[in-house]
C-alpha cells in the first residue's frame, strides 16, 4: 500500500505545479488581501469532510477560538505530511477551547478521500471557488492556497498568522501557539 500511496502523492504533486504553474502565465492575479493580527476574521460558512457546513460566527458565538490551517492541495507531500501531524496532535490541540480545521479549494468530495486516507478526525473545509481563501489572502496567482495558518479569538479578531508552517511539527506547533495565546482550556 505505501509505494500505491507515495506514487499517488508524487503524481498529485505534479498535476497541481503544472497546473499553477499555467494559472500564473494565464492571468494577472489581484493583490492579495493582507490581513494583521487584531484585524476582524472574514465570515465564512463552509462544507467540512464531517457533513457539516461552518460558520465562522457560530462557532465565535460558542466562546471557542478558531485555527484555520489553509494548505494548497490534498493529496500533496507536503499537505499529507502537515495534516498527518495535525492529527497526531489533535487530542492537544482540543485541551484547549477551539475548534480547528484545515482548508482548501479542494471539492468537499477530494477532501473527504483525503481525510478518509489519513484517518483524521478534524474537518477539512472546502472552497471550491476561493472566495474565503481571497478574504483570508491566501489565494495565490497559482490557484491554490499558501500554506498559512490564522488563529482567531471568540470575539472574531486575529490573534496570530503563522505564514511559516513547519509541515512535520504543525500539530505541535498549533497546540504551543495556543498556550502562547492564552487560550482557556477546556473543563
């Protein structure tokens, strides 16, 4: 099973450079959005691989923090390696009053057999059409999504942007920003 699932992650790999790489020689990308820690979160209402949509305002109405772990593409090296390490670390990561997900601009579907490949058991949220990953700026000329990470208070406020994600020790790194937050932990 492994060489079947570095195999698919070297082609999937490949498809998606070739693909950006004609998306940016196709067309001229708008400036991105460039978001700071104290701005207000952009709303989002996304699908999640859990059958369920997300509202950003709902979930702030709960009193819970948010981390949204943005990464360009499943079934990709370095997103299989960061989501794997997400979930290894997810019991930490919910000590903690948040509620977290990775997102793409992946299909509901695509990310569903992404997840389901992983065995995670967070939500992946999917933007088909990037709108919210333009919101958040982290739609690139490419088409996908740079791999940034936005933790966000309860009163909808960006605490900290992680625009430099170590993909291996992510989990852990979440886990550690929320410490260094202050966020509560859960009872």
């Amino acid at each position: 099973m492994q060489p079947l699932k570095h195999l698919r992650i070297a082609a999937t790999t490949v498809a998606a450079t070739t693909a950006g790489l004609f998306r940016i020689a196709a067309r001229r990308q708008a400036p991105r959005v460039l978001l700071a820690v104290g701005d207000t979160a952009p709303e989002f209402a996304l699908p999640g691989t859990d059958g369920r949509p997300h509202h950003l305002a709902e979930i702030c109405a709960t009193g819970d923090a948010v981390v949204v772990a943005w990464f360009p593409k499943a079934f990709t090296g370095g997103c299989t390696t960061e989501c794997e390490s997400l979930g290894r670390s997810a019991e930490d990561v919910r000590r903690y009053r948040v509620q977290f997900f990775g997102a793409n601009v992946d299909s509901v579907e695509t990310n569903r057999r992404f997840a389901a490949s992983l065995g995670i058991d967070y939500p992946l949220l999917s933007d088909p059409d990037g709108r919210v990953a333009r919101a958040y700026g982290v739609l690139g000329a490419s088409g996908f999504p740079s791999r940034w990470t936005f933790f966000i208070g309860a009163d909808r406020r960006i605490l900290a942007i992680d625009r430099h994600v170590q993909v291996s020790s992510h989990g852990s790194d979440v886990a550690a920003t929320l410490d260094r937050l202050g966020i509560s932990r859960r009872t």
